[in-house]
C-alpha cells in the first residue's frame, strides 16, 4: 500500500488516498432541534453564527423558514426533513464550496457565487404556486448529484399561476449527476390555468448532464359544455438559449418531452437557441408525435465518457461506476471540485492540486467498470467534497469524462 510516483500521475491506493487530508482547520457542527437539546432551533441563527467551515446538522423540527448566508457551510441532517421557507446562498468567495446534503427543499436559490455549490440527496418539492423551486444566477461551479424533484398537486388558487421551471440557471456553469427531474405540468379546472413548464430552463450558461432522467410537464385539454377544445400543449425536458449542453448516457439517461391526454401535439426533448449540443447516441430521447428529439441549437452526437459515485459515511464505502468505450483504458481522477478548465482532451471539472490517479484498467465488454473506495472512520474534515472523473485512453486518442462530485460526511 501507498504511491507510485512517474512523471506524469500520482497513483495512490485508494484507502491511503482519503486517509490524507487529516491537517485541516478546526471545524465545528452546529445542531438545529426545534425541540431543544441543541444549539439553536431555528435555522438562520445557526448560519448566523457558523464560520466557513463549519456544518450545520439539522435533527429534528418542521421548518418554515429558510436561512440566507455567504458562508461556505455544509447543512445536512439525517432524515430528509422538510424545510418550508427558502434557502438563500450568494456570494460564496472563490476556492470555498458550500454543500447541502439530504434534505427536502421547497426554495433553493444560488445567486453570484464565485465559489463552489454542491447539492446532493436533495427532493425538491414546490410549497406554494409560481415560487422558484431551484434558481441558479451567475455561479461558477455548481453540482447536483442524485437529486429528484416532487411537485404534487395543483394548488386551490383561485386564479391562474404561471409555473418557474423547476431548475432555472441563468450565466452559471452546472452539472447534473444521475438526477431526476420534472417539469411542472398544465392543469385546469373549469375556472384557472395552472401553467406548465419544463423541468430545467438554461440562458447563457454550461450545462452537463450524466445519467438520470429529465421529463418535461405534460399538457391537457379542455371541450367546453359548446364542444370546443382548448389544448394546452406538453412541454420540453430542456429548454436553452445560448451556451452549451452535453449529455452522456451513465445508467441509462432519459430525457423526455411531456405528455398530452389526447389531440395530435407535437413536442421535442429538446429546444435551442445559439446553443452547442453534444449528446451520446445512447442517451434516450423521447418526443411527442415526432422524431426531431432536438430543436435549434447545433447538435453534435458523440460518444461521451462519465462516471456516476455515490457517497457514503465515515466507515463506508464511495461506489464508483465509470462508462466508456470497451476495450480503452480508463483512470479514475480524483480531487476537489473546481471551475471547468477547457483542454484538448475535454474539460476538467476538479483541482489540479491535489490530483489523484486510481485503477487504471481495461473496460469490460460492458464499457462499465466498477471501483468501491474504503472511507476511513477518522481524519477527514466534515463536508470534505470530492470531484471524480474517468480519463479514458482509445487507442492514441484520450478523453476526459463528464464528472460526478459527492459529499463525504
């Protein structure tokens, strides 16, 4: 056991690998119970007197207000509890991350962050009509991983509600990690329109997608006691003006316009404006009543590498399953999460300092390769996020894959 130094990798065995950061600054977790026996009982006075660092461990209550903060924090809590008001994160300073981790969230809001934000294992679920469920403005690195959306049924309004896209991202960088998504779908009662919307609306921003499932809101109908039909029509999965997407097929990603109750609409996965679109050809597209699965936009299709992880406790393990082309060779990456960095080979989503080097191995038949990482029960820091990526060697050509960043608490 230990590292192999050459001049270009580092490999390192891969319990001696997270058993090194183990000189960090003190840290201190912050307990939230509104039954007492903790810290605090509400939220922002928790934010309030964190430092960047610090967790905040939520264990116990209904909350129904958020918290707003510029503070590099990690926030998680153990048994997916409900927070009802709006978390508000702005102004993360360059080379920090706050993360989120295991919560229910009816507001996320992500506005000017130079530094980091990652949200895993959270279930998104609108609270009220016309709120923004997930909005994201000029961020620079932001990372979803398994994360899923729950918007429930129409609310009694009395009046016509224009439904926000469930995730909206506006002059950001963002990757979506084996996450499930849906858009808002269309809803009438005889008296108001509850407006449907797709599950994720992108303005100038860079987009990347490995495995999950992404499915626009459906539409329906309305035939008048005097026979006329309204139709309200499906929506698109992805909706883009500008920027660039790419989307990789880990585990089988599906992206998928939404549905209609009857009539001959016609809807697309996939609509564009002045955006540049790479898709591996196995990704499944689903369209209504066509075969043109992407709308405007320059379409590229190419094979993409990826690798999905899955985070795990102290004393757990870190699941790893890299996708690519059998037969190549394939390093799995590991580091901190960082701004995507353009090279000829792809672009890489994590630090250069430091960079880890792991299994360096032939793809199976399959084009998967599992790989299981030993978290050590001590020495590493709370909320220690960690970016992997696959580099993939076909014959004389090499890649980079499409990224994964997960949590270790």
């Amino acid at each position: 056991m230990g590292c192999r130094f050459s001049a270009t990798s580092l490999l390192c065995s891969p319990l001696l690998l997270l058993s090194l950061p183990t000189q960090v600054q003190a840290q201190k977790t912050w307990i939230v119970d509104q039954t007492g026996g903790g810290h605090f009982k509400t939220l922002q006075a928790a934010a309030n007197a964190a430092s960047h660092g610090d967790t905040i461990y939520i264990r116990a209550g209904s909350f129904y207000r958020g918290f707003q903060t510029s503070k590099a924090l990690t926030v998680r809590s153990a048994k997916r509890l409900a927070i009802f008001g709006a978390i508000t994160v702005s102004k993360i300073p360059k080379g920090r991350v706050f993360s989120i981790k295991k919560l229910q969230l009816s507001g996320l809001i992500l506005t000017n962050n130079a530094g980091g934000i990652h949200v895993e294992d959270i279930a998104f679920w609108r609270a009220s009509p016309g709120t923004k469920l997930c909005s994201i403005r000029q961020c620079q690195l932001v990372t979803f991983t398994n994360c899923t959306s729950r918007l429930g049924s129409p609310f009694s309004t009395y009046s016509s509600v224009t439904q926000p896209p469930t995730v909206e991202i506006d002059r950001s960088n963002v990757t979506l990690t084996d996450c499930n998504m849906q858009g808002v779908s269309y809803y009438f009662n005889n008296f108001w329109l509850w407006k449907g919307s797709p599950a994720i609306a992108v303005s100038a921003s860079k987009l990347r997608i490995s495995g999950g499932t992404l499915v626009g809101g459906n539409g329906t109908s309305y035939t008048s006691s005097a026979n006329k039909t309204t139709t309200w029509n499906a929506e698109p999965a992805i909706q883009l003006t500008g920027g660039s997407l790419m989307i990789d097929e880990a585990d089988k990603a599906r992206i998928a316009a939404g549905s209609i109750n009857s009539g001959n609409s016609v809807q697309h996965a996939i609509i564009a404006s002045g955006t540049k679109i790479t898709i591996d050809p196995k990704v499944s597209l689903t369209s209504l009543n066509t075969t043109l699965h992407v709308k405007g936009g320059t379409l590229g299709r190419a094979s993409l590498q990826s690798v999905l992880a899955t985070g795990a406790n102290s004393s757990g393990q870190v699941k790893t399953t890299r996708y690519g082309t059998a037969g190549s060779i394939s390093i799995l990456t590991l580091g901190s999460p960082s701004l995507p960095l353009a090279t000829p080979y792809g672009e890489l989503w994590l630090g250069l300092t430091p960079l880890f080097f792991l299994d360096p191995t032939l793809l199976p038949q399959s084009g998967e390769k599992d790989l299981s990482i030993p978290v050590p029960a001590k020495g590493l820091p709370n909320g220690l996020a960690l970016t992997f990526q696959a580099l993939e060697i076909t014959g004389t050509k090499l890649h980079l894959s499409l990224p994964t960043t997960i949590l270790i608490n």
